[in-house]
C-alpha cells in the first residue's frame, strides 16, 4: 500500500463568517471583573490630569493613549489626583492599586465626596472598566453604568471582598462599539465611611475600541506522509481574537475540493471576547493514493 501525503493552507480550511451586529440591548452587555478579562487595548492615565494631590474641577477632560477624548464630570469640584504608594507622602494607600499609578480620588477639600463619576467618550468604545475603592475600610458594592447617550445599555454590580480592597468592575458590549458614557459609582458601603458611599478613587480606565481581529497561531499545516484509510493525530490550531470587539463566529467549517480527507472539531464560542481564545482540531484521513495538496 502506499502512502498519502497532505499539506495545506490553514487560511483555505479555517473559515470565519463573522456578522456584527449594529445595534445595542441589555442582553448584549458583559460584566468583566478583572483586568485580565478586560483584555483592554487602550487606556486612561490620570497622571495627564496633573501630579498627587492635584485638585480638579467638577468637569475635565482627558485623552486615552490611542487618542479617545474623555468628559469626566463630577457632582462638585476639589477632586483630587492621588498617587497610590505603601505609606505617606502619597495621597492613597491600599491593596490592589498598583504603586505609582494615579488614581482619579473623588474627594472634595471637606472629604465628603463627589461621586458618582461620569465618563463620556468622544467615539463609542466597546468596553470599559477600572479597579476601584472607597476612602475606608469595609465591604462595598460598586456599580458600573452603560450608556449610549442618553439610553441606559445596562447596569452591573460587583461585590468587594469583606476588607474592602480595590475591585475590578467592567462592562463589555458584544455587540459593537456602542458605549458612549459610563458612570462608576458605589452603591453601599461599610457604615465606617462617614462620606456615605461617594468618596472612592478609580485607576487607570482599560478601554476595548476597535472592531474584532481573528489571528490564528499558525497559517499552514504539513501532516507528512499518513497510510490511505488511517487518521492522523488531531493538530490543534489556536483562533484569537486580537481586536477591540466581540467576534461573532457563525461557523467555521472546511471548504474546497478535497475537503472530505480533513476532519475538524472546534469549542470555540458564539461570540469570542477581546483577548479571548479557542481551539480548532484538524485530522487528515486520506481516502486515495497519491499527494494531496489542499491550498486556497
């Protein structure tokens, strides 16, 4: 008997329908609760706002590195930009924030708070999130606030941990670039907090802008030579989403003449978030002699 050989194009056997939508609902809104899931592709330094402890208006207006305006807005003015490091003389100090990031510190000169705070963006984003804490110790509840414009897209909360440190809360829009303003605030707060529940800081905002981007981890696969009527062992190709949005996946199937010799199974999703990965496995089972090239 002799043998088969098969080598191929991965970019002709891998193949995405993708389809985006192009309007909004609740039910296409995300929580993400981590900067890792996050998986942003921009970001909002308060360091441009000024160095610690300076004091900000109840309105400003700031530039994300890839160059989205910002409007924050708060209920008052004498916030303060507060550098995070283990003891004074920086403004704020706790777990989670990263040391020397500047945070965004809701507190007026009397410490009594101006929050919620409001971010609106010059372009709709995708997604958006920050760590955030309040000004005291205790377990809170923070809230994140989708919107495009005036129309509320979706509401999510996030639980701290019982010492109150800094948590993550995030939102993600699965359905395109949507979000035009989010509001971060918190809910409730431990009754130590004299300020009530408006005195809290936030970190670097991690924006998803841009559409989805699907990257596979290798453009050709070679089996070699595999004996007529036997399988190969499965090769797993990797399918990531590098982009700023949600890739939808219809199906991914193998077209082309050859097409019955190579066989497939994937567990990728529906919708493929940003930083988001999946599997697809490919096996070669020819079924006549000779070399069989399958390119496209």
């Amino acid at each position: 008997m002799r043998n088969h050989t098969s080598f191929y194009s991965l970019c002709g056997l891998v193949v995405l329908a993708l389809f985006m939508a192009s309007a909004a609902s609740a039910d296409n809104l995300v929580v993400v609760t981590s900067r890792t899931a996050q998986a942003a592709n921009d970001f909002v330094l308060w360091s441009q706002l000024g160095a610690d402890a300076a004091l900000l208006g109840s309105s400003f207006n700031a530039t994300s590195v890839g160059g989205v305006t910002l409007a924050g807005t708060l209920t008052g003015p004498n916030s303060l930009v507060s550098v995070v490091c283990p003891a004074a003389p920086c403004s704020w100090t706790g777990f989670e924030f990263s040391a020397s990031d500047s945070l965004l510190w809701t507190s007026d000169a009397g410490n009594s708070g101006n929050g919620p705070l409001t971010l609106a963006f010059g372009t709709g984003v995708t997604g958006a999130g920050t760590m955030i804490q309040p000004n005291a110790p205790g377990q809170f509840t923070a809230q994140i606030q989708a919107f495009n414009g005036a129309a509320l897209l979706g509401s999510f909360t996030v639980l701290s941990n019982p010492a109150g440190d800094a948590t993550y809360i995030g939102v993600q829009d699965q359905s395109g670039a949507n979000i035009t303003k989010v509001v971060v605030s918190i809910t409730t707060c431990a009754p130590t907090d004299s300020s009530g529940c408006t005195d809290f800081a936030i970190d670097t905002v991690n924006l998803n802008t841009g559409g989805p981007a699907a990257t596979l981890s290798v453009r050709s696969l070679s089996f070699g030579t595999q004996p007529v009527g036997t399988s190969t062992t499965s090769v797993p190709v990797t399918l990531s989403n590098t982009g700023g949005a949600f890739l939808t996946i219809n199906s991914i199937g193998i077209s082309g003449a050859n097409s019955s010799d190579f066989g497939m199974n994937q567990n990728c999703p529906s919708n493929l978030a940003p930083g988001g990965s999946c599997l697809v496995r490919v096996t070669f089972t020819p079924t006549a002699l000779g070399i069989n090239t399958f390119s496209r």
